[in-house]
C-alpha cells in the first residue's frame, strides 16, 4: 500500500480545483490507498463550516468532507501557517484536522511515496 498526499491549495470559490481534488482522493482511497490529505493556503477556506456558496453557484462539495472516515482516510491535516496568514482559528474548521507547522509538514512529506498537489 502506498502513502499518497494530496495537498489542497485552492480556494473553493474561484475554481473547481477543491472539488475535482475531493474526487480524487476519494477514489485513491476507494481502491486501498493509504491516502492523507493536507489544506495549505486558500485551501483553509474549503474547511470554514459556515461557507455559503449561493452567491458563487458552486454546489457545497466541503460537506463531504465528512465521508473521509468512511473511505478511511484517518490523516487530515492543516498548515497552521496558512490559518493564522487568513486569521483563522483551528476551532473553526468543520472537520477533525491536525494542525501542522512547517517542521511537520517537512517530516510529513518525507513519509509519503507520492505527493499530488491540487
């Protein structure tokens, strides 16, 4: 089994980028991947849990977020970094994340066998 992570960094709003990289991590997962997932940059907007997308006709993908323990994806992450840049605080994320600092996120990519950023 090989350790994959994806590495968000787009902001839900002005692309589809978040979405299509939802899609792909849970069909890695789907087929017995060992699959983490890190939100970097605006990737940390993806996880506010009171995101309102009518104003930008996007269908509201970060709920689903929440199927990550049934596809068995244990490794969430958040670069802490990228929270305190956008005056976010780990509180108010919606989903159960690790936060990580930049040491953390070097020795995390040390242990994958592929890196996939989005």
């Amino acid at each position: 089994m090989r350790n994959i992570l994806v590495i968000q960094q787009h902001s839900p709003f002005n692309s589809s980028k978040g979405r299509e990289a939802l899609d792909l991590i849970l069909a890695m997962a789907a087929v017995e991947h060992n699959v983490s997932v890190l939100f970097s940059g605006d990737a940390v907007y993806q996880l506010l849990s009171s995101q309102d997308h009518v104003d930008f006709k996007l269908k509201a993908y970060p709920r689903s977020f929440k199927l990550f323990a049934l596809y068995d994806i244990e490794h969430v992450y958040v670069c802490q970094h990228a929270l305190q840049q956008r005056g976010i605080e780990a509180h108010d994320i919606s989903i159960r994340a690790k936060v990580l600092d930049k040491t953390d996120i070097a020795l995390l990519l040390a242990r994958q066998h592929q890196v996939i950023t989005s």
